[in-house]
C-alpha cells in the first residue's frame, strides 16, 4: 500500500506539473476512493502549487469537513473563476456564512461551465430572495436533456408562485364583498407553505403582506397570522404577534384563547400561559383543559390539575394515564431540579443580570421542565456556549438542528467536541463519515470512546476493522462483547466485527461465537438501520454469515 500511495502521489504531481488535468484527476481519485485522505492531503498541497483545479477542489472539500473553512475558500477562490466545481464549492460555502457574493459565484459557475448545481443553487437563492416565479423561469430555461435535478425545483417554486397568486385572487374577492370568512379560508392555503418559509426567507414578505390583508377583514385570520409570525420570526415577532391573538380573542374567536395559552407555554411564560388556558378552559375548550392540567402537572401543583382531568371525564384515556402518573408522582417526593420549575423566576433574575451560567441552567429548566419551543431558547443558552461550555454548546446545536439551521449546528457540534464533549465527538464522527473521511472520523470517534460508553468504543472498533487494523480494532470491540448487555444494537453489530478481527487475527476458533452471535440477528437488528440506498456504507460492512462460513470451512479443514 506505501508503494502505492507514492506511485500515485508522485504521477498525481508530475501530471499537475504538466497541466494534465485529466490524469491528475484519475491519481486523484485513488486517494479519495482508497479513503486515504491523509495521505493524499500532502500530494493535493503539491498538486495546488502546480495550479491543478481538482486538487484545489478536493483539498478545499477537505479542508471544510476538518473544519478549516478559511483554508477552504481560499482554496476554492483560486481556481473558482477557471473551474466551475470550485465555483459551486465556493458559492456553497459563502451562502452558509451568508454573504451574497455566494450567488455570484453559482451564476460564474453555471454560465461558463454548466455546472448545473450551480444553476439549481440560483434557483434557490432566487427563491429565498422572495421570486418563486422568476426561479422557477430561471431553473426551465436553456434545459438540457439529463438536467432532470432542476424540475423538481422548478416545480416547487411554481407551487409556491401558484398558491400565492391563488390566495390574491381569494382575498380580492374578499375584499370586494367585506367577507372574512372567504379572507379566512384564503390564506389557510398559506400553513401548507411553512417549511418553504423557514427554507427561503425571502418568501415571507409576501405571505406577511396576504395574511395582513386577511387580517384587516377576519379576526379568525389573525390567529393564522400569529401563528405564521411566531413559527417564522419567534421572538422578534412576538408583540404583534401576541397584539393579534388579543384582538381576535377580543372579537369573540375562541382559538385565539387557546393559542394564547399555546403561545406563551411555548415561550416559557408560565404565568399568562396559564392565565389563557383557565379563560379557554372555563370557556368548555377541552384542549386548554388539558394543557391548562400539565402545565399544573408540571409546577407540581397536582391538586389543581386534577379538577381538570376529572373535569375531562374518566373516559379520556389521557386523563386516567395522567391521574396515575401524579399519584406516582406524589409517591416518588421532589421533583429532578432540572425541572423544577419553581426554581425559574430566581434562576432569571440571576440571567438578567448576566451570569451565564444561570441562563443556561434557565434554559434547560424551560426546555426539560416546561417543555418550551426550542425557537425561544437560543437566548438563554447561547451565552454559556458562547463562555467557553461545551455542554452548552451541544445543546446550542441540537438547537440550531431542530430549527433547520444546518451550519450553526454543525459548527456548535464541532465547538463542543473540540472541547472534549463525547456525543459532539459522535456527531463530528458521524458527519465524517458523511462525507467518507473515514480517518477523520475514527480520530472523532476515539475522542468520544473516551467517556467509556458502549457505544462510542464500538465505534472505534468497527471504523479500525474497516480499515484493516484488526489489532487496533481487538480491544475495544472485546470490551463491547464482554461487557455490554446482550440485548443492545451495539452489542450485536460489535459482535460481528469482533469476529471479524479475530478471523482476520488468525483465532478462528474465537471468532466462531461472535460471528455466529452477529450472523443470527444482523439482517433484523442492524442492517435495518442504515439506508438501503447507501451503497458506500455498505460496501464497507462486514458480513458477519459469509465470514462464519469461511471461518467453519477453515476449522473443518483443519480438522481433517
């Protein structure tokens, strides 16, 4: 394998030096296919020097999965303006940091090289910038045959275009006759079109301006209001939107009540979501009885909260589950102080006044404790990721990651594991893997590995069984095999490739237990739980019934 690894490194550099890009390419490709990234890095920076354009694509691509994004664009805007693939990397790379220059670059990319991700990335930021219409015109226009990743774009956004010019027409009609029913059910189409919000921004502006037509006409269409500006905009639309539910709930709409309660709850304003519910409760609203009896349920005021499960009726399933949970609940004394939630009004004080460490205790208390949405926690939260905490920092991405926002969370995910946190270390492992950076994910992996979990070590194990380092591998899936409970997907996937080293390792015979163990339930409990599509993963899994095979035919012959 070294022979190899210089053959191809030494021709990958001779072929840049002499501007044959074609075979670059190809030297190239036996890094990248091998999994050898480490190996080639040092042959890629040669390459670079030659001014080979893949190699400057390649290296970049690596460079950001490791982390190093300025290396990354710089790499990437030095060969962007003669190859269209740098231009698209390029431009993927600045839309994540957010600047403009990203379009620039996908249309350099698509006009001068036909780089059709460079093409459907316009698309989209047309689209973001608020033009459906105009992308989806943009995306069919000079169509290739073999182009077909740009029609469901396209279609998407003359979906969007269609339903907004549809709900114009609806509120015209609304507005010539004064009726907020007809206004209402206009822009209930919108709701549909939530996740295009939160993917493409720019969208919003229009839906914000129909659902204010609608709203002038229909107090029921400012509760869709509301809820449209909340779940877009959070906490920076929360007086409007808080001023629309009130003046619906005003005009007698009962869901405004409701989601009043809602709102707040989901804000972690405990006092006024509790405050709604009783109104929407007493009112007979059977969903606000029973939020109004968890929220009780949860500041462990279980008296209250069971005049309104038995106001619920003994029939309501829910409420018997939840009659049981609190007489378990009175039994077991205090509550976990993470979600005490009477701890809350002294825990924000100390918040208010700066301590970071008391606003990130304020967030998890409101995230475990009352179950508030993660769009209102980034605040309190993120000061202590900020100061240097790594679980903070892990919560911060999980964060990021339930509200769809791929690059804060992968760059929070990389802040924790780079100080130490073991499941950051899993998910920088994870998204190496991701991407086939196998070395670098193994390293991420022995890091996490580090807090002795089952699962961490098993994962060290099977990335050095893939690569071939069976010795390395021994010992952490032995551990595994030995230790951890039978019942567990990791025991099961580590006994496959326990036995798998120790076939390799010349033990046939301890391989045998292991194999057969792994074979028995693999297709069942682990094949299942990677993408059948996948074929890269797979290709690299062990078969735990084909090595027991080979390991019962070898000890058979040497029995004979």
């Amino acid at each position: 394998m070294t022979h190899g690894i210089q053959t191809h490194g030494e021709a990958l550099v001779a072929a840049a030096q002499a501007g044959d890009w074609k075979s670059a390419r190809q030297h190239s490709d036996f890094f990248v296919l091998s999994h050898l990234v480490d190996q080639g890095i040092p042959y890629w920076e040669r390459a670079v020097a030659a001014g080979d354009p893949f190699a400057h694509y390649t290296l970049a691509r690596y460079r950001k999965i490791r982390g190093d994004r300025a290396a990354a664009e710089a790499l990437y805007r030095a060969a962007a303006d003669r190859d269209s693939g740098c231009a698209h990397g390029l431009g993927v790379l600045l839309r994540e940091n957010g600047d403009p220059e990203a379009a620039e670059w996908f249309r350099h990319g698509w006009e001068n090289g036909r780089h059709l991700d460079c093409k459907v990335e316009l698309g989209k930021l047309l689209a973001a910038d608020g033009h459906p219409g105009e992308a989806a015109r943009f995306l069919m226009s000079d169509v290739e045959i073999g182009d077909i990743a740009v029609f469901r774009w396209a279609q998407l956004f003359e979906t969007v275009r269609a339903t907004f010019d549809q709900v114009a027409a609806d509120l015209d009609v609304a507005e010539d006759d004064s009726d907020g029913d007809v206004a209402a059910a206009a822009v209930r189409a919108l709701v549909d079109l939530q996740n295009q919000f939160v993917d493409y921004h720019g969208l919003t502006i229009e839906a914000a301006h129909l659902y204010g037509r609608a709203s002038t006409l229909s107090a029921a269409a400012r509760v869709d209001h509301a809820l449209f500006l909340v779940e877009t905009f959070g906490e920076a639309s929360w007086a409007e939107s808080v001023g629309l539910l009130v003046s619906a709930h005003e005009e007698g709409v009962a869901e405004a009540t409701y989601v009043l309660g809602a709102v707040h709850a989901e804000r972690g304003d405990l006092v006024e979501a509790e405050r709604w519910y009783d109104i929407a409760a007493g009112a007979g609203d059977r969903d606000a009885q029973w939020n109004l009896a968890v929220l009780l349920k949860r500041q462990q005021r279980y008296d209250e909260a069971e005049v309104w499960l038995h106001r619920l009726g003994t029939n309501v399933q829910k409420a018997v589950t939840m009659l049981d949970t609190i007489a378990a609940l009175r039994d077991a004394g205090p509550v976990d102080p993470g979600e005490d939630l009477h701890r809350l009004p002294a825990i924000r004080a100390r918040a208010e006044a700066g301590d970071a460490e008391a606003s990130y205790t304020y967030g998890k208390i409101l995230r475990d404790g009352a179950k508030a949405s993660y769009r209102y926690m980034i605040r309190w939260i993120e000061p202590a990721a900020l100061a240097g905490d790594p679980d903070a920092a892990y919560d911060l991405a999980d964060l990021y990651s339930a509200l769809r926002r791929p690059t804060l969370r992968d760059h929070w995910h990389r802040k924790a594991a780079e100080a130490g946190h073991p499941r950051a270390c899993r998910r920088m492992g994870w998204l190496s893997e991701f991407h086939h950076d196998y070395q670098e994910a193994e390293r991420w992996y022995v890091r996490a590995a580090a807090d002795g979990s089952y699962l961490h070590t098993m994962l060290v194990g099977k990335l050095k069984a893939q690569r071939g380092a069976y010795a390395e591998a021994e010992p952490f899936l032995r551990s595994v095999w030995e230790d951890c409970d039978e019942d567990t997907l990791q025991w099961v996937e580590a006994a496959g490739y326990y036995g798998l080293a120790l076939s390799r390792l010349g033990r046939p015979e301890e391989a045998q237990t292991p194999l057969r163990e792994a074979a028995a339930r693999w297709d069942e409990e682990v094949l299942t739980r990677y993408d059948v599509d996948d074929l890269e993963v797979r290709s690299r899994m062990v078969r735990p019934a084909k090595e027991l095979a080979e390991v019962e035919v070898l000890l058979a012959e040497r029995r004979a």
